[in-house]
C-alpha cells in the first residue's frame, strides 16, 4: 500500500529531461518561456508550483494554458482555505492578460456567453489537474523556512540579504526549481547568493547547509537557476520583469 507523505513529491531526472511537451516536438526553449508566462505575477505559490508539476504530466500541445492557470488558481484557492468567488478569479486572470498586451480592462458581470464558458473551462481543469496530480496537491512553501534559517544564521537584521533572499524565492517561482527540490534546499540556494552577493561569509565549518538538512550540490543547482533567471530577464523589455513584493507584503505566503 502507497503511503501519503506530506513532503513536496519531486520530478525524476527523465521526467526533467523529456516532458511531455518535448515528446511532442515543442522546443525546450519555447517549453520554458510558457511555464515563465503561467502564471506571471505571484497571486499564490501554491497555484504556480501546481502549474509547473501539470505540465511535467501533462504537454502543454493538448491542455489550454488558460483552462490551466484557471484550474490551478480555483484549486490552489481551496488547497490554502483562501475561498474567492468563481468571478473573481475569472476576472484577475482576464484583467492581468489585458493589461500584458495592451487591451482595455473589463470587468466581466457574471452574465455573458464568455463568463460562463470560462467557468466550464475552469471546472473542467481543475479535475483534469487532479487527475494528473494523482490527487497529491499538497504544497510546501520555503519562506518560512527562509526566515527561520535568516534568523539562525543572525542575518535578518542585514540590510540587503533578506529581501534579495525573498526575491529569489518568489522568482523560482516561475521555474521548475519548487518541483525539483525540496523546500530547505531552495531556502538554501537563496539564502547562498544572496549572501555572496553581498560579500557575507557564512559559516563552513561545518558547512551551513548542513544544519539545515540541505544537500551542497542541490544548493549550488538552485543558485545556478537564479542567475539563469536574472539573465534571461537582462535580455527583456522591462514590463516582463516579474513583480518582487516586499518581504512584509509576502507573509501571507508563509505556511500556517
């Protein structure tokens, strides 16, 4: 019998390696800039993590990736007992689309032709995410993890550390990376260059990772992708810039 564990289920390398989408012939690089694109602003972690394990069992080739965003935000909203109205939901996805290309913001009145297929569409996804999910919808989230480990290694009264740290954790989100690792590992990876951006030494002996049940090498992997996400912004017009909310505007991302 299966046992139900409460730790964020990982990705094997194959599935890393060749996705769904991929076997479908879509480009890895075209595969990366949808999974960015998902969910473009942090409105929950929970959804985005979702989003990104989706489409590692499912190719983006035969699922809307509107019906997705919807299914994994209604979803997310009931997995964090953070209840908002079907319209609701509807409408910030249709107001941050409009916003992103140009288009006039209007806000649907719950009447129309178009409402109503995009709630069907949105049922329907959501049942389709829990299927290929297995059910197992469980999200852990590092910030709390982050603040812990800021305080243990007296570095919350640092001026630049923390919310450099916070960042990346709200960067990854946009990423493979919550799907590949644990949530200390990716505390770690944060915590690690935003130390060494900003010329801290942490403890290494032993290595300060170690205290906190994380693994160097994953460590390092996660910092790696960080800064491949700063490249890849370096290269964009500036309104594809993901938003960074403070630190004190992100606690209610903190797990319960």
């Amino acid at each position: 019998m299966t046992r139900l564990s409460l730790r964020n289920p990982l990705l094997t390398p194959e599935q890393i390696s060749e996705s769904p989408s991929q076997r479908q012939g879509m480009l890895l690089e075209l595969e990366t800039d949808l999974r960015a694109y998902g969910v473009p602003q942090v409105v929950m972690a929970s959804a985005q993590i979702m989003f990104q394990r989706f489409y590692y069992l499912a190719a983006f080739q035969d699922f809307s990736l509107r019906g997705t965003v919807l299914g994994t935000l209604f979803l997310a909203c009931k997995v964090e007992e953070n209840p908002q109205t079907i319209r609701n939901i509807i409408n910030s996805l249709d107001i941050v689309i409009s916003r992103d290309r140009g288009y006039p913001e209007v806000v649907a009145d719950g009447y129309d032709a178009e409402f109503y297929d995009l709630k069907n569409e949105m049922v329907i996804s959501e049942m389709q995410i829990l299927r290929k999910l297995g059910f197992n919808v469980q999200v852990e989230l590092p910030y709390g993890l982050l603040v812990n480990y800021l305080r243990s290694l007296e570095l919350t009264e640092h001026p630049s550390v923390p919310q450099l740290a916070w960042n990346y954790l709200n960067d990854l989100l946009r990423t493979p990376v919550y799907v590949c690792f644990q949530p200390e590992t990716i505390a770690c990876g944060a915590i690690y260059l935003a130390a060494h951006e900003s010329q801290v030494r942490l403890p290494e002996s032993p290595p300060w990772w170690v205290i906190f049940d994380a693994n160097g090498e994953d460590v390092a992997q996660v910092a790696k992708a960080i800064q491949a996400i700063q490249r890849k912004h370096a290269k964009e017009p500036v309104r594809h810039h993901p938003h960074l909310r403070s630190l004190t505007s992100m606690t209610a991302l903190m797990p319960r």
